[in-house]
C-alpha cells in the first residue's frame, strides 16, 4: 500500500529539475516555479497524489510576505477517510511597490517565488548533478543542438552507421526533438 511518504519519497530521489534560465543581471542560473510543476506532473500521476497550494500574506516586524504552503496529498482517503498529506512552506517578500509593476503583478511574482522555495523544500531541490548528465569518461555532457560545433560530424556519423543514437545519448544531452532532426536526411 502506498503512504504519502512512500510516494514523497520515491519523488524526491527521481526528480531533478536543472536551473534551464539565466539571470545575465545577477550572474545566476535558476529554476522557475513553473519548471518543478511541468518536471514532477508525470510523478504525481504515477504516485497518485496532487499538489495543492494555499497562499496568504503574512506581516513579520514592519515587513509583508507571501507565505506559500506546498501540500502533497494521496488522491485515496485511507480506512478512516483521513487524506494522507504533507506539507512544506516558503516565504517570499511582499513590497508595497516595485517601479513598473501593478500591486497585482508584485503579488504574483513573490506568490510564484514562494511556491518555488515550498516546493524546493518539499522535493529536496538541489544543484547536484544527476548521473545521466555524465559521459561514459565522467565528464559532464554538452547539449548537442543543430548550433553546436559538433552537430554535423554527429550527423554525419550516424548516417554512415559509425555511430547509434544510444551513443550520441551517451555523450551529449539531447532531446527528442534534436534526435528527430538528426535522423533527417
């Protein structure tokens, strides 16, 4: 039978979301809120569970905050009909007002901040690599896109049969879209 913190588990050793944006201001790579959702919506449905948020504004001293609570919860009551849940939460500043942006649009961006620290807490988000993102010699894998350098000789590989896709996999990090262009002639 599976318990809420079965489920959570097995979500938080699988689940890797990669820091795909840059920040060229800050110098930084990050994640979006958005990017866990789309990455742990196939676990969800796998587990049976749902993620539900609950948003308030919270004043700590003379300061607002988004107060995010991230709930994940099995889609079955148990025997006793008690949904099986658990939460994490994440705070995010509430300014009054931010140069070009209505009350509304401040609300949502720290809303959308908060729910990104709930869930980083929740799934155990962090910036170690995954395995898959190594090559056969360790090393870290680069994206292989029609732009890359290396994109035609892999091409070209592949079409003379020197090389198989399971390969290409193996050394560069690659999306099915990518593959499909390569396959065309």
């Amino acid at each position: 039978m599976t318990t809420i913190l079965l489920a959570l588990a097995e979500i938080q050793r699988k689940l890797k979301v990669k820091k795909a944006h840059r920040n060229d201001f800050g110098g930084f790579n990050y994640r979006s809120a958005e990017d866990i959702i789309e990455a742990v919506k196939p676990m969800m449905e796998i587990h049976g569970v749902v993620l539900l948020f609950e948003d308030e504004i919270v004043e700590a001293g003379s300061m607002l905050f988004v107060k995010s609570t991230a709930t994940l919860s099995l889609c079955k009551a148990g025997k006793d009909g008690e949904v099986e849940s658990v939460s994490a939460t994440g705070f995010a500043g509430h300014p009054e007002a931010l140069k070009g942006m209505t009350l509304s649009q401040i609300t949502g961006s720290a809303s959308s901040y908060a729910r990104k620290y709930a869930m980083s807490s929740l799934f155990l988000l962090d910036d170690s690599k995954n395995m898959d993102d190594f090559n056969e010699q360790g090393a870290e894998k680069p994206e292989l896109t029609p732009k890359h350098e290396l994109w035609e000789p892999a091409k070209k590989k592949l079409h003379s049969g020197k090389t198989t896709i399971d390969k290409i996999r193996k050394t560069y990090l690659i999306t099915e879209e990518n593959i499909q262009l390569l396959l065309q002639k």
